[in-house]
C-alpha cells in the first residue's frame, strides 16, 4: 500500500469494504456503492467475502470507459483484508448510524490528523459485532444517528473527507467524458476511441 502521507498535502488514500452482500438481491445496490465510491474519490473497493461477477464486470466496464484507476477486488476474507490494512498503518472507519456523529462531534477531524490511508467499513445487513470493536475499527462513524442507506452514508463520508475536491477530480486515460452545460448533453470522445468507419 501507498502511504500517502503528506508533504505534498496530497489526502490518505480511502477504499471501501462492502460487507454483507447477498447476490443478486443486493447487486444493484452493492454496485451502485462501488461507483459512488470510485466517482467520489476512492482508490478502490472490496466485496468482502462473496464473489459476484456482475458487478466487477460493470464497475471494470465504468472504469475502463470513464477512465481513472479504481482497485476492484471481490472474495477477499474480511477479516484478512482488515489485517493486511492495518499491518500497512492504514486506519480503519466503521460507517454505522450508532457512531459518532459526523457533525455534532470532532471525529472527522480526528481521523484526518492520523494522516493515514483509510478503509471504510460498510454492511447491507447487520454487521459482525467486532465491527465496532477497538481491536477492528479505529472510529464509528455516524453520518447521522438515523438509519439509512450505504450509499448515502458513503457519499456523504467521502464529500466531507475530500472537501468537495473529488468533484473535480481528473480521470486519466478517460474514453468518453461529460462536458458540462447549463442545458443539453454534450460528451467529449477520445479519438482511439471511436470505432474506424
Ligand atoms: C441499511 S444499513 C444496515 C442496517 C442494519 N439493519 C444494521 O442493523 O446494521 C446498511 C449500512 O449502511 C450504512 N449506514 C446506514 N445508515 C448510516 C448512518 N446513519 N451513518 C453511517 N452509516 C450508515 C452502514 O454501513 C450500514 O451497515
């Protein structure tokens, strides 16, 4: 793993651990997760425990089409992925509505001193109790004590980590990509891109 710590101001990288997923009841969803995750700034995504060929084809098709590097991995025991994580001094947040708030207290701004990549732990059912245990999660972290949906919890999570600048944010080696307008659609295409007449 990269450590992105600082001297160039650069932030800690962020991958997300998706725990939970139930095939085919959940794979909208859980892909919808993942492309939140990869258009909001994060390096990468891990479908803990389960394979689903479904979703990394589409997010692979996304990534390949609308550019960026965004790691997919799937299968990967969550418990080993955890490990390897943080025997890389990355740190570990928990996403559950029973942590601390993400407003009414400091705890962005605690886990942004650590100045250290950052695993996102999320469910889509209940999840294991070490979740929220020291030994597993550095922070719980509530993006209000309200339950609601991964992916919001998620976008909302990686909007603040970032600051909004993941908005921005290039994607290299993009075959298409949006030029933004007031009104209309209007996409830019790579040359190689295009198919010879
Ligand atoms: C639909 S919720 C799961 C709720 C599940 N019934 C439980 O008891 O854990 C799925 C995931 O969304 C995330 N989530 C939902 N609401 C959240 C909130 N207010 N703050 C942070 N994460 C949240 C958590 O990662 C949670 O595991």
């Amino acid at each position: 793993m990269e450590n992105s710590s600082s001297p160039n101001n650069n932030p800690a990288k962020i991958i997300v651990l998706r725990w939970g997923h139930r095939v085919q009841r959940d794979m909208r969803l859980t892909t919808h997760v993942a492309l939140t995750a990869r258009a909001l700034g994060a390096s990468g995504f891990i479908l803990a425990d389960v394979a689903d060929n479904h979703i990394e084809e589409t997010v692979t098709k996304i990534t390949t089409v609308w550019g960026g590097s965004f790691n997919f991995e799937m299968a990967v025991p969550w418990k080993s992925a955890v490990r390897k994580w943080k025997n890389n001094s990355g740190i570990i947040v928990h996403l559950t509505a029973y942590g601390e708030n993400i407003q009414t207290s400091d705890v962005m701004n605690r886990i942004k001193a650590q100045d250290k990549d950052v695993m996102l732990l999320m469910g889509s059912q209940k999840v294991p109790g070490e979740f929220y245990s020291e030994e597993v999660s550095d922070f719980n972290v509530a993006v209000g004590n309200q339950p609601h949906s991964e992916c919001s919890a998620l976008a909302i999570f990686l909007d603040r980590y970032f600051g909004g600048q993941e908005l921005d944010k290039p994607f290299e080696k993009a075959k298409i990509s949006i030029i933004p307008k007031e009104r209309g659609k209007e996409i830019k295409t790579n040359i190689e891109f295009r198919k010879p007449v």
